[in-house]
C-alpha cells in the first residue's frame, strides 16, 4: 500500500510548522531571485508574516466541477455584465480611445478582459499577495514558480507602485483590475495616468492599459477582428477543426462557409482556424487576435468569452444568444438566475449562505439533494430545468 496523500490534497489544511517557515524565508533571502529586494523591504514585509495552510488546499483541489461551456458563458457573458460594460464604455471612452491609438487594442475588447477578470473591479480578490506566495515558495508543489512571483510582488511594493495593504488578490497570486501575476506586471504594466506608479489595482487608467499592452505584447494585430460565428456547409467535414490550423479565408470562402447569417466571410481576418466549442454546437473562424486572448489564460471557452462579451459591449443590437444554439436542451443560468434559483434553495431550507449568484460547492450539494427529490440525475448542475421545477410550489 502507498504513502497516505498529504492532509492538504485531500482538502485538509496541513498544520506548518512556524520555525519551518522562518528558516525558508531566510533561505529565500539569501537566493538569488531575491538578489534585488533590500533587507528593509523583506524585513518589513515578512518579519510579522505567517503562513496561510489555505492556499496549499486549493493549490492541490482538483476540480470537482466541469462546467461545460454554455453554462460558462451563460455567466460571463449575461444580460448584467453587458450592460456593466456599456456603462464603462461610456464613462472610459476618452481614456479607452487614446488606449487604442498606442496599442491597437480596441476599447470593447479591454472592456471584455476587464469584465470576465474583475467583473470591472468589483472583484479583485482579497488575499494578501505576499502571505500567499510565501506560503506557496515554502511549501507545496511548484515552489520555484512561486518564489519567482513573490519575489516580484516584494518588488512592486520596494518601486512604490502599489502599498501592501493594497496588493490582495487570489489564493494564487493574481491582483488588480485585470488580474495580473506579479512577473506579468513588471513585463506589461504601464503608467498611463502619469503618477509616476504603475497601479492597476487602484487606477483604472492604467490598469486598462496594461491589459491593452499585454495583448499588444501577445501579438495583437491592429484593425484585425478576433474572429466571428459562421455558417458550415451541410455535410462538412469538422473532424479536423483547430484554431491552430489556420488557413486564408479565402480558402474558407471556397468551402462554402459563411458568416452566421448567411452573408460572405470579410475581408479583414487574412486566416483563420476553424474552432467548434462543443460538437453540433456553433463554429468560429478564429485569427491571431484570438490567439492573443487566449495568452490572457489558456483557455479557449475564456477566450472566447472575452471576444463575445466584447461584441456584445459594442453593439447594443447584438444577441446575447449565437446564431447556432448549444447542443443542450437545458442551457445554463445568468448570474440573476443563479441568485433566483439560490433564493429558491433557501426558501427550501437548505444553508447555503446568501444568494449571491455564485454557485459553490454549498449551493452544488443543495442542488444534488433536490435533484434526488425530484428524481433527475443528482449532478449538481445548475440548469434551466431545475430552475423551473424549483419555481413550482410544493
């Protein structure tokens, strides 16, 4: 029989011991990754610090739940987020036009990256930076990664761009408006408003540029679209569909695809790979500039929410919904229809916190208890066939 896992790999938060974590800190001092951090901002920002055992839990979590991507879109890309992102448009417009001008990054698609990270800054995570990434540099998988970034957060603040007190974020080290890494900061950050700091946490201005100059880093191609839904032919052959096959459009044109609506592929994409999220779902011709936004976090579904979000921010006209519906006959929820079906889970009894739109592991095992009750597969799902069912008195 095997070694027992670690406490933390199986959801338990490991007691570490306090004098294990000094003589680590010490150690990472006197390594050279540190070499550019002066003993008075390491003192001053460790010298206090506990661990946070937390952080290794989710570190070692491995995924309970897929969610498929209507249902991710379904959140990211609702009704709510894009009236959000038109109300940004209009407010950032100036700030976002001269954004443009430097990087090529159109605003909507800022705005797209601004709003799926932060929900456009209402959710920039609450972990102290240095806590999380010291924790992680001494214990846990992947330290040398960790240590790296911490050693750039203690830099951020030893520069004066962002206070301590200000640099929290996620259990992994990701803060600001648009959710930066700290070796992401020091390689895309820039200072637009002029301040002499380079603040994405507390300046929208240049956090938004920062995120334009990311994608300009990535390879954005100015006056290029991202992409957009088509049309296939019947009985076309998607066996080898990939965005990274790409090919002119032209060669496209000859095959018989079209945009959604019937009407000719544009002129303005040069290539493009053919990308279909979900079999008999809709189908994307994909160029560079999706491959840029896919940089931001290596997920094609994300990638996509982003550009769609965008699409959607810049014109008021466009359909929530794609031409081709998803391959399901239960689409997911909205962020307002996850606080409705929550709302409804509490009038039931069950404890799960507060409606908040956001569906977690408490809000999932209500839902397997009710979906036992009424007899369905008890999956933890949140669809628009539960949310009905619960609708319905008794």
């Amino acid at each position: 029989m095997g070694s027992a896992l670690p406490a933390y790999s199986q959801g338990i938060a490991p007691s570490i011991d306090a004098a294990t974590f000094r003589a680590c800190l010490a150690d990472l001092k006197a390594s050279p990754a540190f070499r550019a951090i002066t003993d008075v901002t390491f003192q001053q920002n460790t010298d206090t610090l506990a661990p946070d055992p937390s952080v290794l839990v989710l570190l070692n979590r491995q995924p309970e739940f897929s969610m498929p991507v209507w249902d991710y879109l379904a959140v990211l890309d609702d009704a709510e987020r894009v009236a959000d992102g038109r109300a940004a448009l209009a407010r950032w417009q100036d700030t976002l036009q001269k954004i443009e001008q430097q990087s090529g990054v159109p605003p909507p698609i800022v705005l797209g990256v601004w709003g799926v990270e932060s929900n456009f800054g209402q959710n920039l995570g609450g972990r102290p930076l240095v806590q999380s990434l010291a924790t992680l540099s001494c214990f846990g998988r992947r330290q040398a990664y960790f240590r790296g970034e911490f050693a750039a957060a203690l830099r951020i603040i030893q520069e004066g761009h962002i206070a301590p007190d200000k640099l929290t974020g996620s259990w992994a080290g990701a803060f600001g408006q648009t959710q930066f890494m700290p070796s992401t900061f020091f390689a895309n950050a820039v200072d637009f408003d002029g301040d002499g700091r380079r603040d994405i946490v507390g300046s929208v201005p240049d956090a938004l540029a920062s995120t334009a100059k990311f994608l300009q880093n990535a390879g954005w191609r100015r006056g290029e679209p991202w992409g957009f839904e088509v049309k296939l032919p019947k009985g076309f052959d998607t066996s080898g569909a990939s965005r990274k096959t790409k090919q002119p459009i032209a060669a496209w044109q000859r095959a018989g695809l079209t945009l959604a609506n019937g009407q000719p592929l544009p002129g303005d994409l040069p290539s493009a790979g053919l990308m279909i999220p979900a079999p008999g779902g809709p189908a994307f011709l994909v160029g560079r500039n999706f491959d840029a936004l896919y940089r931001y976090n290596a997920s094609e579904n994300y990638a996509l929410a982003i550009a769609h979000l965008a699409d959607l921010i810049a014109d008021p006209q466009a359909p929530i919904a794609f031409a081709t519906p998803w391959p399901t006959d239960d689409p997911g929820l909205s962020r307002a229809e996850n606080r409705e079906l929550q709302t409804l889970l509490l009038a039931r009894g069950h404890d799960i916190g507060s409606a908040d739109g956001m569906i977690g592991a408490k809000t999932r095992e209500a839902i397997k208890a009710e979906q036992q009750r009424l007899g369905v597969k008890a999956d933890g799902r949140a669809g628009q066939k539960l949310l009905g069912a619960l609708r319905q008195p008794g």
